[in-house]
C-alpha cells in the first residue's frame, strides 16, 4: 500500500495533465445539447452511460502513471514520448468530434488512429513491464470503444 501511495504522488502532475485534459474535453461536450445521441440507434452491446465516468477516470489515471514513467525515460524513448503526446491529442480531440460536431463518421477515424497510437505505445513499451501492463486497460477499452463506434456508424 505504501508502494502505491508512492507511485501515485509521484504521478500526480502526470495524473492531473491527463484527468484535466479528459475534462476538457467532456467540458466541450457538455456544451452542447446531446439529445441527438438518445435518437440514434446503439447495439445490443452499447455500456449503460453510468459507467463511461468511473472507467475513463481510472483510465486517466492509469495514463498519467504512464506519463510519469514515460517522461522519466524520454531521452532513452523519444518516439515514446512522442506518440503518448500523440495518442492523448487524439483521445481528447474523439468525444468533441463524435459528439459535439456529431460526427461519427470522422470520430471513427479519430478513434482507428488512436488505436494504432495505442497499439505503438504497446510495442515500444516492452521494455518495461509495468509500463506495458498500464496500457492494456487503456488499449482493451479503445478496442471496444472502437467497435462501439464502427457500429454505430454502420446503423446510423
């Protein structure tokens, strides 16, 4: 417990860069009137709405540990720390685009690359378990989010 503690106030900047950054972005949406996400037709699969807070909270979380790792060896994993940077500007940039300019369309693309951002960070992070291991919730999510917004784009 105490290891923990440990790791998560020395990830606190990195946790807070990307808590903020996820709630920016759903400040952004919240902006706008989401009514039209209640019209389109969702699969069968489709997660209730209560659940995508607390998972993106601790996948936030999880990110901002990633970080801290990430940027303590960013001279030894430049491209890395490149694509975290990359893989997080597109995460924040996908809810403004699916839902405040109701795109689902372009989200879907916004979503792919993510995906293989996500999938890079995974390769280049073999070098360190407990790196590697802070990804596959973050990489397993965007998987099914991608899914979820490929059908949704197919049935809308």
């Amino acid at each position: 417990m105490n290891r923990l503690f440990h790791v998560l106030l020395k990830s606190l900047p990195g946790i807070t860069i990307c808590l903020g950054l996820g709630s920016l972005s759903g400040l952004v949406v919240r902006a706008r009137n989401l009514a039209w996400y209640a019209t389109l037709m969702k699969p069968s699969f489709t997660p209730p709405s209560y659940l995508f807070g607390p998972v993106w909270t601790l996948l936030y979380i999880l990110m901002g540990i990633s970080l801290t790792m990430i940027w303590e060896t960013r001279s030894e994993h430049p491209v890395l720390t490149w694509l975290f940077f990359v893989q997080l500007a597109l995460n924040v940039f996908w809810s403004p685009v699916f839902f405040y300019a109701q795109r689902i369309d372009l989200a879907l693309l916004v979503i792919i690359a993510l995906w293989l951002a996500l999938l890079a960070c995974l390769v280049l992070s073999w070098h360190s378990k407990p790196l590697f291991l802070l990804w596959i919730p973050y990489f397993l999510w965007t998987s099914f989010a991608s899914i979820l917004n490929a059908s949704l784009y197919l049935l809308n």
